[in-house]
C-alpha cells in the first residue's frame, strides 16, 4: 500500500453504494409486452471494444469495435433473431451479455438487476483526498472509486445459459453423457447425490428425445443432432429464463436442422423460455422468430417483428440480406441487389453511416459519409438506423424485389 495512502473515515464509506443496483441506471420506462410483462433481458447502450496490439513492445495500437452503441430487449417467450453478416458482432453481444468479455461502456440487465462488470465505478466527492484506501474503495481529489467485478453469480449463470454452434467443441470427449449433463447440477445447483443427478439427467435426456441407453456413451458415439440435444440438455439442467443459441443448427445437415428447431420451438413453448437466437440463415428466424435484429459492423441497422423485417424491409441492407436468399423466381433472381465491396474493418468503421460505401440508397442522400444514423420510428416495434430525418426522404426501391 502506498506510504502516503490515508484511510478513508468509516462513516463516509458506510454511506457510499455498495452495490451497483443501488448506483443511477438507464433502466428507467422500461417496455412491456403485449401481455403487460417487463423484459427478463435488457441490453442498454453495449459497446465491446477488443483491444488490437502491435509493435514490438505488444503496446495497444487501437480497438476493433465489435458492438457499438446496441439496445434492445427480450421478453419471455419470445425469440429474438440476431442477424447479419460475419464479423458484425453477434457472437460479442452473447459474450457480453454473459460476462465472458469485458464490456468498454453500456448496461445489461437480468430483470432489473445489473449484471455487467462496469469495472471502476467513479464517485464524486465533496471532501478532497491526497489517497485514500479502504476495502474495495480508492480515493484520489474529490473522487472515490470503486472495483466492481464478479456481479454474474452462480444464480445468473443458471438462468441464462448459451448452445454453441459446434456440440463437438461443446462436450468433453472424456466424459460421459450423465457426468456432462449432470455437471451443472453438482456446481451450479449444488446437488451431491449420483443417484439424485442420474435422476434429473435421465428426465433432462426425455425432454430432448434421448433415452435412458445414453446415459453412459461418451460424446463419440453420437450422431450430430443428438449432440446438439445433449448440449441442449445440458443448458435446461438449471431450468434457465434465457437461452442464448448461437448459430445452434449451422453444423447440421437440413434434416436435423429442422428437428432440432422443432425440439426448440417446442421447449419454448413449454418452459416459456426467452431465446436470443443468433444466426445468419433468414429462413431458420423466420421459422422460428419473434422479432429480428438485423447487425451491421457492430451495430443494428433494423429492428422489428417477423412480419415487419419479411414484407416490409426498410434498411438498405436488409433488403440486400433478403434478396440475397436463395429463390426459385428467375425474374427475381435478376432483380437481385448486389452489395459493392467487402466489409470495412471494424477497426476503422467509416465515418457516418458505416453501411455507406456499400449502400445501394446513398445517392438518395447527401449526408450518409457524415452524419451518424438516427433511430427512425416505423410504427409498432419496428425501427430502422438510417438518415436524420428532415433531409430527403427514403426511397423503397428495390422492396418489390423481396416482398
Ligand atoms: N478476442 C478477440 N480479439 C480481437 N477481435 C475479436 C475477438 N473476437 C472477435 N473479434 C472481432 O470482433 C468482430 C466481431 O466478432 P464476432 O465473433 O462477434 O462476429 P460474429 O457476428 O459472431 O461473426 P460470425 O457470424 O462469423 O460468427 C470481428 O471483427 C472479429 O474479428
Ligand atoms: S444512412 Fe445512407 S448509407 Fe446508411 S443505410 Fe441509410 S441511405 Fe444507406
Ligand atoms: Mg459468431
């Protein structure tokens, strides 16, 4: 500890927040659903940044700036779709949201309970501090600071569990089906008894369509789906409010795909889960989506139900993303909109609208490489990040291509 470090008077610290649900939030109007329920997960303003090292010192040089200023919400049994091209950011906002990477700013809520890892929390002060210490406090000026970290406890790590694309890489070759399955019920749920966990992981491998011969193969004897169910199994072992599937049929062949979405489908329904479904294949969120959110360089460019994003696209890009499907129609393969240029590095985004150097609807506008989108209400719960309103107004050319 620093020599000079004075200790920092007992009353004040007892009256300092001691948790950051007690600190101001942006959690504030929060939206309700259809049914009157408040959101179970609320993403508010996430940026993640990952830091880029160069030089021969490995000193950081920049960021690559995965997610940048994304909000949304999911509610109970609902599916939200993530949406768009590789590297946009997908995988970094399930990441975020479970705490596997530090956040650079923003807010993710479980409920209304904060559950990033703000890191140092800066509080102002009236008293002036050379340096003071005291528990988890630092004082310096007129400011105390405080180390928050480890807020994604045991409990929230049971309600909100994540499916990976690959089951392979998901299981451990080296241990048997009831030993994976039963492995958050000894850690996340404390559970001691073999007889008890072989138990509820038997009644776990039903609700996925496995049976009781299972319960002692290794990961090898399996076929894709069925390692796809185990993972699935092994997420509903701590009877979750929040499954996080990220790309969870893209390794499969289109059979299992389809049952495998009917077997989610169906655990929603039962279990009223909340699914944030990341994926890149439009036909798998329009089986079985709620609502769409559609990504771009680390930010959403649209956002609305099923119906909205599928008969009434207003982004640029999602009307590129949906011409780009696969058609039988060879009149609507020709009016096909083709994207310019690869994806700008999310390390220097350009300026402006970062879809502009590929935006078939730029001519339209004359300040898409200026000025940053603004959120446009499109009635309902679809928006859309395009111009300031105010200047000319948006052309739908190219929509009859895709409706
Ligand atoms: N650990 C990391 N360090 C540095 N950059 C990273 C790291 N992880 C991801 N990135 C970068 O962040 C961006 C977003 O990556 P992310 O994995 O979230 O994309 P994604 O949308 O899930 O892509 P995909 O559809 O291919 O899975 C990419 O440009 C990627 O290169
Ligand atoms: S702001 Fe301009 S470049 Fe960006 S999507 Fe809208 S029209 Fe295209
Ligand atoms: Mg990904």
């Amino acid at each position: 500890m620093d020599a000079a470090a004075e200790k920092l008077p007992t009353d004040l610290v007892e009256n300092l927040p001691t948790d950051i649900e007690n600190l101001p939030t942006n959690i504030e109007n929060l939206p309700t659903n259809s049914k009157g329920e408040l959101p179970v997960l609320s993403v508010r303003n996430l940026h993640v940044y990952y830091p880029v090292q160069g030089g021969l010192f490995k000193r950081k040089v920049g960021d690559v700036r995965a997610v940048n200023d994304v909000s949304f919400d999911l509610f109970k049994g609902e599916t939200l779709g993530l949406v768009g091209e590789s590297g946009c950011g997908k995988t970094t906002i399930a990441k975020a949201i479970l705490n596997l990477v530090r956040t650079h700013s923003g807010e993710i809520y479980y409920g209304k309970k904060r559950i990033d890892d703000p890191g140092t929390i800066v509080i102002p002060n009236e008293k002036t501090f050379k340096i003071g210490r005291y528990r988890g406090y630092y004082a310096h000026g007129n400011y105390i600071f405080q180390r928050i970290t480890d807020r994604f406890t045991k409990d929230l790590r049971q309600k909100i569990q994540i499916v990976f694309q690959d089951p392979d890489s998901s299981l451990n070759p080296r241990m048997k089906i009831v030993d994976i399955i039963g492995e958050p019920l000894r850690i996340l749920k404390g559970i001691k008894k073999k007889s008890e966990i072989r138990r509820r992981v038997l009644e776990l491998l039903e609700i996925v369509s496995l049976k009781v011969e299972h319960l002692d193969r290794f990961p090898h004897e399996f076929s894709g789906g069925q390692k796809q169910r185990i993972v699935i199994a092994r997420a509903l072992a701590c009877d979750p409010e929040v499954l996080i599937l990220d790309e969870p049929t893209s390794a499969l062949d289109v059979s299992v795909q389809a049952q495998i979405l009917n077997l989610l489908i169906d655990l929603q329904r039962r279990f009223n889960l909340a699914f944030l479904f990341i994926t890149h294949d439009l036909s798998v969120i329009q089986h079985i989506g709620t609502r769409i959110a559609v990504m771009y360089l680390g930010k959403f460019a649209e956002i609305g139900t099923v119906d909205d994003i599928f008969h009434a696209p207003n982004h640029p890009y999602t009307k590129a993303l949906l011409s780009a499907r696969p058609m039988f129609d060879a009149e609507l393969r020709k009016n096909r909109i083709i994207l310019e240029g690869e994806i700008p590095s999310p390390q220097h985004p350009p300026p402006g609208c970062a879809f502009h150097p590929r935006c078939q609807e730029k001519g339209d506008h004359s300040t898409c490489n200026l000025e940053e989108p603004e959120r446009i209400h499109l009635g309902g719960d679809h928006y859309t990040w395009c111009v300031p309103t105010g200047t000319s107004p948006k052309t739908f050319k190219g929509q009859e291509v895709i409706s």
